[in-house]
C-alpha cells in the first residue's frame, strides 16, 4: 500500500509541474494492483436482517450486501420460530429470566441478570415482544438445530457482537466502558434503538 500512496503522490507533484512522474515497473505495477485489489470494500447503505429456519444461518445485510453470518438455533416443530418481516427495536444488555406462562417452563424459577443458569445469557434482542427474541445460550451444542421454544439463540460471543452492531448502527452507540459497567454491576439495561431494523425470517 506504501508503494501504491509513493506514485499516487508523485503523480500530484507532476501535475503541478515540479518534475515528472516515475513511471513504475512492470512488476511495481503489479504490486500496486495487488494494493488495490486488497483495499477493503466500503458498504454503505441500511442495516437488516435476515434469518433461515431451514439453513440455521442468520445474515447481517447493508445495503442489502451480507456482511455477516452466524449460525443460530430455532424453535422445534412443536415450538417453531414464527416466519415473516418484524422490526428490532427493543435490546436488554444482561438480561434477567422470568419463565414465560407457558406449559414447558412450569416449575422453573426466575433467574438473575448474570446468573449461571440464566438462559439468555449476555443480550436479548426481541423482534416480536414479549415472547420472541434473539438470545446467547451456554447450550452451543445446539446451534444448526431446532432446539429452542421459538427464539433465536446465537452463541454467547456471536449474540454479543450481533447486539453491538446492532446498537452501533441504530443510534445506540455505547463505548466499551459502559458494556463493561453494565456486566460487572450485575444489572440490565434496557434500550429501546432511535432506529428500528428490519428481520425477515423465513425458511
């Protein structure tokens, strides 16, 4: 890149009639084609999602180009992920867990933001409130398959990063102090984004 940025820079100096510009050899040039070959592609344009319940991937899209993928675990036949166009805009960072009223979590109890049992783990990303998320496990045995009661779940480290893009590209930008602070204090933060962003699940 050095050698690429020397004869863009000596090409400006002959252009204001100080000297003439080195002509490069046929195997400089090369190189600054490689250079130019490698320089990293600028996407702009918004940030959507979208997830398959069959493939068990979900892809983060700007401007319509995949700029990420994760795999994921979905809901089973008998609790399936529901398909269709939903919009994020509600994000708890250190979630607690309540069990949902529903017949599979009878019995089970309340869990604490950060508590080792706690199965949403880092961050729950709903899409369709309050029963539908996008959530870390400490279960990552079971991403590519359908194993949960119709959330999303990612694992801890891809959930992590996917609610930070999110945030970051939302209006929500936090520095890594305050995720930070709100991990070691061992309390949820809950914010709702200044910019929702499309998911689209389907097969």
């Amino acid at each position: 890149m050095n050698l690429l940025i020397s004869f863009l820079f000596a090409a400006l100096v002959a252009q204001d009639g100080s000297t003439a510009a080195p002509q490069p050899t046929p195997q400089q040039q090369k190189q600054i084609q490689q250079a130019q070959q490698q320089q990293p592609q600028v996407i702009a344009g918004p940030i959507t999602l979208a997830a398959s319940t069959k493939k068990k991937i979900l892809e983060v899209r700007v401007g319509g180009v995949t700029t990420k993928r994760y795999d994921i675990a979905v809901g089973t036949k008998a609790h399936p992920t529901p398909n269709g166009t939903f919009v994020v805009r509600h994000i708890v960072w250190n979630p607690a867990w309540v069990p949902p009223d529903a017949s599979w979590a009878k019995g089970k109890k309340a869990t604490p933001p950060g508590h080792p049992k706690n199965p949403m783990k880092v961050v729950k990303i709903f899409f369709q409130e309050p029963d539908y998320y996008i959530h870390g496990t400490g279960d990552e045995d079971s991403l590519g398959s359908a194993a949960s009661h119709g959330c999303i779940r990612l694992s801890q480290k891809d959930a992590f990063a996917l609610g930070r893009y999110i945030m970051d590209h939302a209006g929500a930008e936090k520095s890594d102090e305050w995720y930070a602070g709100v991990f070691s204090r061992g309390v949820s933060a809950d914010i709702h984004l200044p910019k929702g962003v499309g998911l689209v699940i389907g097969p």
